[in-house]
C-alpha cells in the first residue's frame, strides 16, 4: 500500500512531521508558498496541515485532487474554506484544546499589562525617563471581569480571574445556568455585562453575530474607564469606534492580540494613548505549539492510515478504537445505501437508518454517513462520507436514525428504509461473525447475498424452468454467474434473485432476460 503524504505548508513544531513519519506517513514541510505555488502542488498529498498562514480557498480546493484532510494545528480555522471542503469531501480538524490555556495566559497577561501600563512604563523607563509618577495603575482584585464567550479559553480566563479575586460576570448563550454556577461566574445578559465590568475580555469565535460585539453603541453601554482586551479574533471589536473611545477617555485602555485584518501593519489604533497590541501571539508558546503540531499530526495521521476521525468540523467523530469495529458496518452500510439507491423509484421524501442488536451498542453517525455515500453514488461518483450528509440535506431529504434495543433474527442489523411518493421500501443486512457484511432481506423478501462487482437483479413470478431460460441467456452473452442468490415469499408468489457476474450485463442482455416470461423487474447493479 501506498503511504500517505502529507504537506506541512506552515510554521509548525519539527515533532510534527516526525509523528507523520512514525504513524506511516510521507511528510513535505514546505512553508512560505503563496496560493499560486501551493496550487500547484497540493494535487499530490493526501493530507495538508496548516496553522493560519495557509488560506484553504475554494480554488486550492479545486486542485486538490487527492486531498482527504486538512488539518489545523489550532482552534479557528477561519482560514478554511469549510463548505468547498465539505462539498469536496475533505475532512477538515481543528485542535481545540491545545492552546486554550496558553491563549488564556496571554488574555490575563494583557489585562495585567493594561492595569499598570507596562509596555510604555518600560518603553519610557528603558528610553532614560524615570517616569515614576506618570504611570497610575489600577488593581484587579475586586474588579469585574466581562466574559463574552465561556468556552474553552474563556472559562480558563475566568478561573484565573477568580484566583485573582476578581468577579466575573459572563455572557454566552450556550452558557446553561447550571455551568455557570461551575465555573463560579454570574450569567448576565450582554447589556448588564457592560454596566458592571472594569474589564472586558472576549473568546467568542467571529461570526454574523459576534462581528462587532463590540461597536460604537456598545462601547458606549460600557462603564466609563472601562479596559478592552481581545484574544480572540479581529472583527470582534470595531476598531474605528475604540480608536475614538480611546481617545475620549471613555475606555480607558485596550489590548488587542487580533486586529480586523492581519497582518495589521498601519492601524491607526498604533500610537494611540492606552493602547497595546502583540501580533496575534495568543497560542505562541513553546507548550502550546508542540501540543497542537503534536494532536494535528496524530488526528491526520490517525484518519488517513486507520479512518479514525477526531476533531472533525465536518464530519462525525470516530475513535481509533471504534474505527476498526465499525469498519464493517461502513462498508455494509455503504453496500445497504448504494443498493437501494440503485433501485430507489419514485421522489424521495426521507431515508431512514435503523441499526438493532448488536449495531444499536455502536456510533450511528459513521453508519448513516456511510449509508448516505453509497445512496448518493446515483447523483455523482465524487461522494463519500464527508460531503454524503451535507449533498442529502442540499437535496432536502428527511434522514432519520432510530436504534432498537431488541434483538431480532439476527445478533446485529442495519436497515436502510427510503419513503419516496410511490411508497416506502427497505433493505436489511448483517454481519457475520467472520466480519464480513451481507444482504438478508430486499423489500420484505428474505434473500441472502454478498454485495459486490457487477450484479443482476430480477424480480420475476416464482415458476419451474425460469432458473434455467436464465442461465441460457446469460450462457449465450457468454456472461458468466459467480454467485447466485434467490429468496420468494411464498412458492408460487414473487421471487427475487440476485446473481454477481464476472463482466458488465449489456443492455441488450437486460433486454432479453426482461422478456422471459414472468419476468417483472430486471437491473444491472455495480458495487
Ligand atoms: N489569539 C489566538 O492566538 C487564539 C488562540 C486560540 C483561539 N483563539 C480564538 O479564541 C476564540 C475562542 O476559542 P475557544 O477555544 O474558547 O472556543 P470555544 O468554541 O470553546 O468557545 C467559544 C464560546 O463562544 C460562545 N459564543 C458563540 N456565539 C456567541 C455570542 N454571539 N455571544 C457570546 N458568546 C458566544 C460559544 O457558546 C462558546 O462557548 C476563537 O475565536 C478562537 O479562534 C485565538
Ligand atoms: O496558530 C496560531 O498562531 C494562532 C492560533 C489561533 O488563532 C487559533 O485559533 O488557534
């Protein structure tokens, strides 16, 4: 088997490539590309890891042809074009947790250098001032710190802020009453937030409804003197309007790590009065950056070589542990899916997936999503399993999973179902204890067979010398069966057969079997 390669494209910890190359993987560190040169590269890897200097755009997608995952050595991945990668099937990963406490450190960090104003104390110290009495600073103990976003950083900003004596008051609308009461801090709404905080700190992601949370109307709501601090991201606060609350004294400073536009080379924040920046430094410590190189390249490596899925923005999580037990209910769910899309009639409406015995112990995300990528097969052969869910709700199907507790006829069992305008149809499959997945019932007829290569299938009236007239007509189109496959519902009703063929079953072929007598139904299917 061929390995993996993976490119490395931006600054990232040397122990990154070395877990690539342990795990199994080819590894390039080539940083520095500008999108044109990484364009014309990145067709040859199977993975690409990133932190935020790489801009995944939807053109570097497109030439992307082998690409499986992107992987992001850090928690925002603004710099991923998340839809294209999805609609492309690309999974995409973060590491959410590797430098959550270092970007906590350099929040709490800011808020002490704004207190006392260190940057220009020592700017002026340094420059032979002396300037003792130029520099008042205001303690923390007993302040009140605004939370906007209590996730990850900013619940560790807050429990830094409690061992510092501070009260936090946070707003978030995840944030339930019951963790806030964890977390030691007071849930308030973002209006009560700016009349009690001495400081305000942010940790929200940047979207349509945090963008400028922090705008001129707002910053006006807050407390006069009040001291900005911004890890998070640039866009969170308006810059123009805390250029002109700086300036008026209305805040009485502000400490930004993200700007708006980055690299910020001309703000025209820079200079002012109060104000600090670092040049978006919230994750750059020796710790952090080897926890993050070290979990991208483990989750990358871990999904290209085993199919495990951690971390994944766009796609259900599988561990390394339950990727090699669901591997078969993968392919069966596949097989299940691309079955009864291939003989799907009618407009569908929804898609059920049912799993019984033992499939209901397992992680039904995985499954459906394989059920969807073999059902998706009919509308293009560029699905699998990462952009299956998102091409069925582009399509508005109604997809439902339900897990059975009872045990039925078989130790384990997925059903597919689909309600189409004509009527609602299934398929059943199992595994077997040797691992390997099979068919047992095709719409209400119990009919054993392995799904694989070119197939035929028949329904014809159950009658004596039909089996025969069949395999003289295939003998003549000198098709040769592999397996045959036959169920009925009572003797004398329907039968329905499913044979695997060494080649293709030509149309004319098709034709002919369909005019045997008693023939109802006859399809050509490919696995
Ligand atoms: N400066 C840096 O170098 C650096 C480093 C790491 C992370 N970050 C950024 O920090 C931010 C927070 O990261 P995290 O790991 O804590 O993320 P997180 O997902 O754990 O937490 C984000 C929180 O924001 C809340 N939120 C969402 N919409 C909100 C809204 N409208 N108002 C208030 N709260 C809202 C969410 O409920 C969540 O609790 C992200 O933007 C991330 O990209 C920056
Ligand atoms: O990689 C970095 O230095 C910044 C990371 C940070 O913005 C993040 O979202 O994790």
């Amino acid at each position: 088997m061929t390995k993996p390669r993976v490119l490395i494209s931006d600054k990232m910890d040397p122990n990154a490539a070395k877990i690539f190359e342990e795990r199994g993987c080819d590894v390039d560190v080539i940083t520095g590309k500008t999108p044109d040169e990484l364009k014309e590269i990145i067709g040859q890897y199977d993975g690409l890891a990133i932190r935020s200097s790489s801009k995944v755009t939807k053109e570097i997608l497109e030439a992307a042809t082998n690409l499986k995952v992107v992987g992001r050595a850090g928690i925002g991945v603004d710099n991923v074009d998340i839809p294209a990668a999805s609609a492309k099937g690309v999974v995409v990963m973060n590491t959410p947790f590797g430098n959550s406490i270092t970007t906590a450190e350099h929040a709490i960090a800011l808020m002490f250098a704004l207190a006392r104003q260190i940057p220009e104390a020592n700017e002026q110290t340094q420059a032979g001032k002396w300037p003792k009495n130029d520099f008042m600073g205001v303690e923390v103990t007993g302040k009140t710190l605004g939370l906007i976003g209590a996730g990850n950083i900013g619940s560790i900003v807050a429990s830094r802020a409690l061992g510092l004596k501070m009260k936090v008051v946070a707003f978030d609308p995840f944030l339930t009453p019951e963790r806030a009461v964890e977390m030691g801090v007071e849930k308030a709404d973002l209006d009560t937030l700016f009349a009690k905080a001495d400081f305000i700190t942010l940790h929200t992601p940047l979207t349509d409804q945090t963008r400028n949370i922090l705008s001129a109307a707002n910053i006006a709501k807050c407390k006069k003197g009040v001291r900005i601090i911004n890890c998070a991201r640039g866009g969170l606060v308006d810059e123009a309007a805390l250029k002109e609350a700086l300036d008026s004294g209305h805040v009485a400073g502000a400490a930004l790590d993200v700007f708006e536009t980055e690299p910020a080379k001309d703000s025209p924040l820079f200079g002012t009065p109060n104000f600090i920046c670092t040049p978006h430094l919230g994750a750059s410590t020796n710790e952090a950056q080897v926890n993050v190189a070290l979990q991208v390249a483990e989750q990358m490596a871990d999904y290209l070589v085993n199919g495990g899925v951690t971390n994944a923005l766009n796609m259900p999580s599988l561990s390394a542990e339950e990727a090699p037990k669901l591997k078969p209910y993968m392919a069966l769910a596949q097989q299940l899916g691309s079955l009864i899309g291939q003989l799907q009639h009618g407009d569908l409406t929804q898609i059920s997936i049912e799993v019984e015995g033992a499939a209901a112990e397992l992680n039904i995300k995985p499954i459906t999503a394989a059920v969807l990528a073999g059902f998706m097969r009919r509308f293009s052969d560029a699905v699998n399993m990462v952009n299956a869910p998102y091409l069925a709700k582009e399509r508005g199907f109604d997809i439902r999973e339900v897990r059975h507790d009872r045990e039925g006829d078989y130790h384990t069992l997925v059903r597919v179902s689909v309600k189409t305008d004509i009527g609602e149809r299934s398929v059943a499959g199992t595994i077997f204890s040797n691992g390997t997945p099979r068919l047992v019932e095709l719409f209400g007829v119990k009919v054993e067979a392995d799904l694989e290569g070119n197939m035929l299938y028949i329904v014809n009236q159950d009658a004596p010398g039909f089996i025969g007239r069949l395999g003289t007509t295939l003998g003549e189109a000198d098709i040769n069966i592999g397996t045959f496959h036959l169920g009925r519902q009572e003797a004398g009703g329907v039968a329905v057969l499913l044979l695997s063929v060494d080649t293709p079953v030509p149309a004319a072929t098709l034709e002919a079997i369909h005019n045997l007598p008693g023939v109802k139904r006859a399809m050509a299917l490919r696995f």
